[in-house]
C-alpha cells in the first residue's frame, strides 16, 4: 500500500471535512481551525487562531463552574487523565446565537508520553439527522419576522391549527413563551438596531434548539413563541429550563462591547376546552415591571429632590 510522506496531505483533508475540526494547545489557545468550523460557527480561521476557545466560540466556559459542564470541565478533565471524551453543548456562532452540537474531545501526546494538545471535533448530526427525517415546512417570505422566525400571524395561525387538532383527535402539544427581559430598556441604551440584533439572535437559537417538528414565532415584541408537538406536561418543563440554559448564551458585539440577552420562559399544555387566549394566558411570564415602573417605585411620586 502506498504511503503518504507529505503532511500537507493530511492538513488539507482535515481542513476540507464538514466537521468542525480544532486544535488547542494545553493553556486553551486555538492553533488549527478547519473549514467545516469556519461554516458551522461563522468564525473565520484569522479570528480564533491565538485566541482561546473561551473568548470566542465557548464563551461559557471557565473551567470550573460553567452550566454547560457543572463542577466536571470536560476540557480540564481530559486533560488530567488523558482520556477523551463526548458531550453535546452549545458553541457561540458569530452572529449571536447558539448552536448545539456533538463536541468530540481527544488529548494528544508527543512522544515523551505527555499531553500537549486537545484535539476537537464538533458537528451537528443528530439535528441534520433529524432534518433529512422530518422537515421542517418552509416559511413563505412574507411570513417571515425579522428575528428570522415566523411573524405573529404564521405562528397564530400554527397555533389555532394544533388546537383544532387536540380538539378533534387529542393530539397533545404544549407551548413556550419566552420572554425577553427589559427588551424597551436594551433598546433605548442601545438603539433600535441592536435590539433587532440581540432579538435575531434570541431567535435562531431558540430555532436551533426545538426539535424539527416544532414551531417557534415572534408573539411579540419582546417574546417568542413556540410550539411543541406531541409533548406533554413534563417534557415542556424539561424543554423550558433546557432552552433557558441555551438562550442564556446568546449574545452579539455591539462596538466592542459583548451584549447577552437575559430571558425568562415559562410553558403550558393544552387542556380540553382551551382557546388560544387561555393557553397563552398560562404561559405568560410573569410581568416585571418595566424600567420607569421599577423607578417611580423605588423613588415614589415625587422627584429626588423633594
């Protein structure tokens, strides 16, 4: 059998797959970027090469405490014991939102024995997978809410139909509802067009996060909702601290600085006899009140000075 001498070879295979593909010196440092994690993160080679994972596509991470990982930093982990290791998380895309993914984590040693790099791997399988089996139905372009979700009306539509059909034939459904915290606030300091952005954002990752058959829409301004087929009481509970934690990392760069967005979700499921109105009604958050409200409480009617 032929062998190969040249190791260019094997850079550019590495560097040609759909997989993700990383290397990262001891310290965390991204030495090698491929083009399949170029096109799964939207981060090109020239803006992570040097810098650590935590500053740009795992921004989560600490390695000490994170909620993707609790008390056990996989990374950290494998390299004490030099074992590799399989999680699923979510990495940072360039745009803002999260993507979930299968993270594959592989030490490697140099000849002495020692552990010198981390390799990684990641892709998204299981929701390409997922996809090929269970499409998602298109959205017509006038449907469609500038988040990149479906507008108020597609997912009212969406809604009335699951309705109509527990109605008839008792298929179960439950919705999200989520939240996005002081949004009139974040808008007003930073300006109506990184709202949009951090609301876009907001928007794919919830997207990513449902399975192919459900179905997310902007309620509102400030909200999302979604739609999950065939799922009860208990698993919309799972789902909602699920995708709590998820939305959690969403975040943009607005000059220089990196703005999170902070959420809150809450669920429902249908029960016999429920409107649209009803249903919502029990999966709205509680209501906070808004900056002004939260001041005039604090302050009372009159000004400081009085």
């Amino acid at each position: 059998m032929a062998e190969i001498r040249d190791p260019e070879i094997f850079r550019t295979v590495l560097d040609n797959l759909a997989t993700g593909v990383y290397l990262a010196d001891c310290s965390g440092t991204i030495l090698f970027w491929n083009h399949g994690a170029e096109q799964i993160t939207g981060h090109l080679g020239h803006e992570v090469l040097g810098h650590s994972r935590n500053e740009s596509i795992l921004t989560q991470c600490n390695e000490q405490n994170c909620w993707v990982c609790g008390g056990d930093c996989p990374f950290r982990d494998a390299r004490r014991d030099g074992k590799p290791r399989e999680l699923r998380l979510s990495l940072h895309h360039k745009a803002g939102h999260s993507i979930p993914v299968l993270f594959r984590i592989a030490p490697i040693r140099d000849a002495h024995g020692s552990i010198r790099y981390l390799a990684g791997s990641f892709e998204q399988q299981q929701r390409i997978m997922e996809d090929r089996q269970n499409p998602r139905t298109p959205i017509p372009a006038d449907c469609l809410d500038e988040s990149g979700v479906a507008n108020h009306g597609f997912i009212q539509f969406h809604l009335r139909e699951s309705l109509a059909e527990f109605a008839e034939y008792k298929i179960p459904f439950s919705i999200l509802c989520l939240e996005l915290d002081r949004f009139d606030h974040f808008r007003t300091t930073y300006g109506r067009q990184a709202a949009d952005a951090i609301a876009r954002a907001v928007g794919e990752t919830l997207h990513d996060s449902l399975r192919p058959d459900d179905f997310v829409g902007r309620w509102a301004e400030d909200q999302f909702l979604a739609i999950l087929s065939n799922c009860g009481s208990p698993g919309a509970a799972k789902a909602a601290e699920r995708i709590q934690r998820t939305v959690a990392q969403a975040s943009i760069q607005w000059w220089g600085d990196r703005l999170n967005a902070t959420t809150h979700v809450e669920h429902a499921t249908v029960q016999p006899g429920d409107t649209m109105q009803t249903l919502v009604r029990r999966a709205q958050p509680l209501q906070q009140p808004k900056t002004g409200d939260a001041a005039a409480a604090a302050g009372g009617s009159g000004s400081p000075g009085n």
